[in-house]
C-alpha cells in the first residue's frame, strides 16, 4: 500500500481563495486556537461553536464522491473538518493522530489553499512538493508525519478533511490510481 496519495489541482483557484480568505477573515478568532505542535500555526480542531463556509462541506461532499467512501465517519474535529494557519517559521513534529472510531484508520484529505512557500508535508520517509489546491491523502494513524519550516512572507494555509474508515476501504483507496 502507498503511503500517500496526491491529487494535482484537487481546487481551482477560486475555490481556495474562498477558503484561505475564510481563515484570514477569522483566524484572530477565539475559535482558532494554538496548533499544539510545537510550531506557530493556529488551527480549528479545538473548538465547536463557529460555522465553517458553505463551500468546505460542498468540497467535502465531493471527496467522499472522489474516493468513493462506502463506509466511514467523519474525524472527532467539527464536522470531520480542520482550518490550519501558519506563518512562516512554523513547522509540525513528526507525529502519528488518533485513532477516532474502534477498528478504523484515520484517514486525512489535505489541500494546500495558499501560495507559501516550505512546510512540505513530511510523510514516513518522503517530503512531498504542492502547489496551491493540490490535496494530498493518506492514513495519517498509520504513517509518522510532520512538516519543514515554512519559508518565505506568506502563510500556509491548509484545509483538512478527516475520516475514519476501514482498513478495506483504505487499501482500496491507496492502491486505485486515479
């Protein structure tokens, strides 16, 4: 099975820019709150009373159609989503995340919505190159993870899509090119 798995130009240009100016519109909210990952990045997962933009869920709706998920549940964050913020200087430690849902993989749909440069996702043993609206997958429970330093005057803004799924489905999903 892969490790990950990347959608090229997964959002058009639009698209990330209704999502990048959601977090900058919000993120000196109180429900943006310190990633906890040793970095400077400010993100979403720790809070429940705001609402994220109409177009998150439409997204959302479109990968479950994309990687045709059967059987699954949304992550343990509002409504299975994360916004993420990061000036440049923040990085994100090797980690592995829960496991939300007994007998699952958590699985992370990732897609880059700004222009920063560095942060590359680190996945095992792999750094990995995106541009703005790529998504990248992969089971984020299984595979050690982090991030370089993210470089340059912009910020890097992701948003997150996570899902808890079997380890059938996920094999299914790794392995189908696509």
């Amino acid at each position: 099975m892969k490790n990950f798995k990347i959608y090229r130009n997964y959002l058009n240009e639009k698209e990330c820019d209704l999502l990048s100016n959601w977090i900058s519109d919000n993120k000196n909210n109180s429900f943006f709150k310190d990633a906890q990952m040793n970095g400077i990045r400010l993100t979403t997962r720790y809070s429940d009373n705001f609402s994220f933009p109409k177009i998150s869920y439409e997204i959302q709706n479109r990968i479950i159609n994309t990687l045709e998920l059967k059987e699954y549940s949304l992550a343990n964050f509002k409504d299975g989503m994360v916004a993420s913020y990061a000036e440049p200087g923040d990085t994100c430690f090797i980690h592995t995340d829960p496991i939300w849902v007994k007998n699952t993989i958590t699985l992370h749909c990732n897609i880059k919505i700004s222009n920063s440069e560095g942060g590359h996702p680190i996945i095992g043993e792999d750094k990995i190159h995106l541009h703005k609206g790529d998504m990248w997958i992969y089971p984020v429970s299984d595979i050690p993870h982090g991030s370089d330093i993210v470089t340059g005057k912009d910020p890097r803004m992701l948003w997150i899509f996570g899902f808890s799924v079997s380890k059938k489905e996920i094999e299914k999903i790794m392995d189908n090119d696509h």
